[in-house]
C-alpha cells in the first residue's frame, strides 16, 4: 500500500499557531475541537510548540444511497380492494304546493313626446308703417325617391319715414319652385325662380334746393319719380354623385333687370371632382362663370351707346387634406383665367388655397392658419341686393382677392361654451365700394341724380381685420351669442374705404320661457363710416371734406307663444331706442317697429 502525505492548512494565533491535515470523519472533528479548545486559552501568555502530524490511512469519500420515491408507488391491499357496485331508482311524484309568486311590474319611464315635423307651413303678419310680411312653404313627396316643392315669400311697406319727402315704400316679393329626387346613387334637383323689387331713391340731400325758393324747391321734388323696379328670373339644378370621381356639380342662369333698360345675364356652371390616392382624397373644383350686360346711360347722360360689360373667368381648383396626428392640413390652389369681352383686357391669375389647424388642446383649444385668395365675380344684382338705391349706370368689373392671411384660436371654455378668435390681413385689388353719387339741382336730370343715389368705386386695399365670436349654451333653453369686427383699411386712390365701418358688433339671446312661451334678443352695433357728395352747381375751390355717418345701435325683440304644436303667435319689435339712424348717407330707417302674426304648420 502507498502512502500519501495530505496538504496541510495553517491556522495562526496571537500565540499559537497549529498546522493539522483536513481529513473527513473524527480525525477532521478532532481537530477542529482542538482548534477550538486552544482559541479558547488564546489569552493566555503560554508559549505552545507547533508539530506536524502525519495521517498514514488515506482518505476515501463514499456517497451515501438516497431514497427515491418510486413512480408507480405500491399500494396496500385494503386501498386496492374492489368497489362494490350501488344500485338504486329514484321515485318522483309530484308536491302539492300553494305558493304563487306575484308578477313583477315593470317601472314606468315618462317618455317626452316627440314633435311632430311638418313638411308645410304659412306665415302671415302686419305692423305698422304699414307693414306687411307672408310666407308659403310646401313640399310634396310623390314617391319613395321623387319630391316637388315651392317657397312664396313677401315683404312690404308703405313707408311713412319721418323728414323723408319723397316716396319710401318698398316691395320684395319673391316665388321659387323645384323638382328632385333622391335615388341610390345620386340625388338631383332642379330650381327656377322669380323675384320682384320695388325701392324708391328717397334719400335726397338735407340741404337740397336750399337756393330756391320755396315754391320752386316743391316744384322740382313733386317732379322727381324716385321708384325704381328689379326683375330676376332664375333657373338652375344641382346634381350629387355618392359613389363616383364625379362629384357634385351646379348650375345657375340669372337673368336680372331693371325698369330704366338695364339688363345683365349670368351663367355658372361648378362641377367638382374627387379621386382617392392610397389614403388621401384629391378634390378638384372647375368653375365656368359668365356675366354681361349693359346700362342704357352713363350717370351724366352724356354717352350715345349703352355702358357694356361682358367677364368669362375659367378656373380650376384642386386640393387634397393631409391628416398626421393632431395635424390637419389643406393644400390647394386655385388657378384662373378671365376673359374681358367687350375691352379684351385678358388675365391670368394663381391664388393660394391653403389652411392648417392644430390641435393643441384636444378639442379645447385648436389653432389654425392659412393663405387663400380668389377671384370674385361682381355683378349688378349682388350690388343691388347689397344696396338697392345704386343708380342704374355702374361700371361692373370682378375683383382680384390676392391673399386672405389669417391665423386664429378656436375651442370650447367648457362642454356648453364655444370660442373663436381670428386675425386676417387681406390684399384686394378692384375692391368695390359703394359712394354717394355727386348732383345738380336741374329739374332735367334723371329721377336718381338729385343726389338720392349711390355709386359704385374700385381701389386697392389692404384690410387689417379683427374678430371674436363667444357662443353659449347655458341649457336646453337659454343661448347667448356675440361678436365682435375691428377692421383698418389702407386704400391706393380712394381718400377713404367709403362705407365700411371701423367697428361693427353683435349680440342675441334666445330663451324659452316655458314649454308655450320663447322670447329673444338682438342688438347689432354699427360704428362710423365715411361718404362723400358733391353739389356741382356750387363751385368748390377746395373740395369739402368727406362726411361722417354717425355709428348707430339697434335692438330687436320677439315674443312667441305657441298655442298648438300646428300654430304659433309671434310679435316683433324693431328699432326699439326709435332711433332714426342712416345706413347710407340721407337714407334714414323706419323708427319704432312692431309686427304681429302667426304661423301655421301642416301636411297634405
């Protein structure tokens, strides 16, 4: 047998130090009860020798057997003795019972009843300068897809301004028919039209005749027929596509007159156009847009032939929306040519078309920006419906709208409270104004030549306009509503933006009162604006300063009591501080207002 010597391990004290083999079983017990016997006495001051000690019998480990748990255990013979098979019947018959449960009753919801929509009603009211309004509204399904319908409308008034010398009355008195259908895939309509309007040019200056006596002054006033009568006949029709590149498209004929020979025919035809591309929608619009016409006279009286005016504009408008997280972005522009057809002045025009919003604020709060222009066809009966005392020889010419750049903020305050906040700076060239026309006081001129006329004025402007607008919806009942403009003008030729208001404010509040009763308010505030009028019999050696209209408020009121869910009483009442204001210059309004009537809705 070989013997082998062990590695020894040393372990060292303060005083002693012990050097033994680390053998298994008692010799390592031994030892380490050694060890800790002399760790014991290691305070004290005893010189202990160190020896080494040689184990002759080598070490061999062994590993004890564990007990492994068996994976199919045996089982004694009482857990595996065989069950015994139970059988057994179950006998039912039926329990005699005399409990019967209570029907349970459903909680009764009170449901509003809902109100009946009408497809017809007719209103019918009077008031005073003997005022007169109608309306007739009928509307007729003669299938599932096929309906016919017709709006009649009147308003009218004797006059009776107070300080006004000539006649005031006026009639507006309009009839519209139409045919449509809406089928599966599109939905058509087709409109024609015809409108009547009586105005007289009452406005004669506060110092006319001053140099006459007075029994010439009469002469030449009862001389003067101030009315003057406009005729439109309208035809036109709409078509929508809903599935289809072809959209939609309009189409419109005007053909407007009046009773001094004026005449002026308008066309416009708009289709529209839309393509999806992957995941975004090309829009394009195409606008044809005819006017011409002619006045019989110039303003003097002076020209053989008749004034002539004739504008072609051809335009294309394509845009797509870009939409990227709280981004939503418009881009398009808008590209135009435009035919002069009497002085073959022809043009070519590109606009931008182009407008973002953010969201910066969920809903609350959304910012939006954009640049857009356009170019604006002017016609004779849109300066009619604007200002009906224009006298009938106006030079008629579209405007070119440069650039509209305007960025604002708008959201909601809360859930019931909106907000809008909007600053625009726009460039305009052949901006249409409307200034007084100049006189002489000579019984030969025409009825709108005393200086009871309005002209029309073209400048380059550049516009810097405010606006702000708060909506609220307090409750089912109660809404508020006010807005406000501030605008400054910077004009090229003309001395001032004849009138167009600095300021101009609006305000209305509509409440019901009760489930019969509803009233409202509205007040508009108009600030000053500037005209000017010449008396060309006077001679001027310096020309007189522009005239100042003087601001003006007004507050509206109506009261409503509904007697059935078919009849309804209303009163009006207009004017309510009977202020006698002038919305163009020498044209005062009718003071205190009140207009009472009914309204009646029905079926067939």
């Amino acid at each position: 047998m070989t013997f082998k010597q062990l590695n020894i391990k040393s372990f060292t004290n303060k005083v002693v130090t012990f050097s033994a083999p680390v053998p298994s079983g008692r010799v390592g017990f031994g030892i380490l009860f050694f060890f800790v016997f002399q760790f014991s006495f290691a305070q004290k001051k005893e010189q202990i020798g160190t020896e080494t000690v040689n184990v002759v019998k080598p070490y061999t480990p062994t590993i004890s057997d564990a007990f492994k748990v068996k994976e199919t255990p045996s089982l004694d013979e009482e857990g595996t003795a065989k069950k015994e098979t139970i059988k057994y019947t179950i006998f039912s018959f039926p329990v005699a019972s005399t409990f019967t449960p209570s029907k349970g009753k459903a909680e009764g919801v009170e449901k509003e009843k809902q109100e009946h929509l009408f497809k017809n009603y007719a209103t019918f009211g009077v008031g005073n300068y003997g005022t007169f309004v109608g309306e007739l509204f009928v509307n007729h399904d003669l299938d599932n897809n096929n309906y016919v319908g017709g709006m009649f409308r009147h308003h009218s008034s004797q006059g009776g301004i107070k300080g006004v010398e000539l006649d005031d009355r006026f009639y507006d008195t309009s009839i519209d028919l139409t045919y449509g259908a809406n089928e599966k895939d599109l939905s058509w309509n087709f409109d024609l039209g015809y409108q009547n309007q009586i105005y007289n040019w009452y406005g004669l200056p506060t110092n006319f005749g001053s140099t006459m006596t007075p029994s010439n002054r009469a002469i030449l006033i009862n001389g003067i027929k101030p009315q003057q009568t406009y005729n439109t006949i309208t035809a036109g029709g709409k078509i929508a596509f809903n599935e289809s590149i072809f959209n939609e498209a309009s189409v419109k004929f005007n053909h407007f007159s009046d009773m001094y020979g004026s005449s002026e025919n308008r066309f416009y035809v708009k289709p529209s156009f839309k393509i999806d591309i992957m995941d975004t929608a090309i829009k394009t619009n195409i606008i044809v847009d005819y006017v011409g016409g002619s006045f019989k006279k110039n303003y003097s009286n002076t020209n053989v032939e008749p004034l002539k005016y004739g504008f072609t504009n051809f335009g294309i408008a394509p845009s797509f929306v870009v939409l990227k997280d709280d981004w939503t972005l418009n881009i398009g522009a808008g590209i135009f040519y435009s035919l002069d057809n009497v002085k073959s002045n022809n043009k070519f025009f590109v606009y931008p078309q182009i407008s973002a919003s953010y969201k910066v604020v969920n809903d609350l709060m959304i910012f939006y920006a954009g640049a857009e222009g356009n170019l604006e066809q002017n016609t004779y009966q849109d300066f009619v419906n604007e200002n009906p005392f224009l006298s009938p020889t106006l030079n008629i010419a579209p405007t070119d709208k440069q650039y509209d750049i305007f960025a604002g903020l708008k959201g909601k305050l809360t859930n019931n409270v909106s907000y809008n906040i909007r600053g625009s700076y726009v460039n305009e060239r052949n901006k249409a104004l409307f200034r007084s026309n100049d006189y002489t006081e000579k019984s030969t001129n025409e009825n709108y030549a005393f200086g009871n006329s309005l002209q029309v004025v073209y400048d380059d402007m550049r516009t810097l306009s405010f606006y702000g607008e708060l909506k609220a919806d307090f409750s089912e009942n109660v809404s508020f509503g006010i807005n406000g403009t501030y605008s400054s003008y910077t004009n090229d030729f003309q001395s001032e933006a004849w009138n167009l208001p600095t300021l101009k404010l609006n305000s209305n509040l509509n409440f019901n009162v009760t489930k019969k009763w509803f009233a409202g308010i509205d007040v508009f505030y108009v600030g000053e604006r500037k005209d000017q009028k010449l008396n060309s019999d006077i001679v001027y050696i310096v020309a007189p300063s522009p005239i100042t209209l003087k601001s003006y408020f007004d507050a509206n009121a109506h009261v409503g009591f509904k007697y059935s869910e078919r009849l309804t009483a209303f009163l009006r009442v207009n004017n309510i501080a009977n202020q006698g204001y002038e919305k163009w210059l020498n044209y005062p309004v009718q003071g205190f207002q009140v207009l009472a009537g009914v309204n009646y809705k029905f079926d067939f």
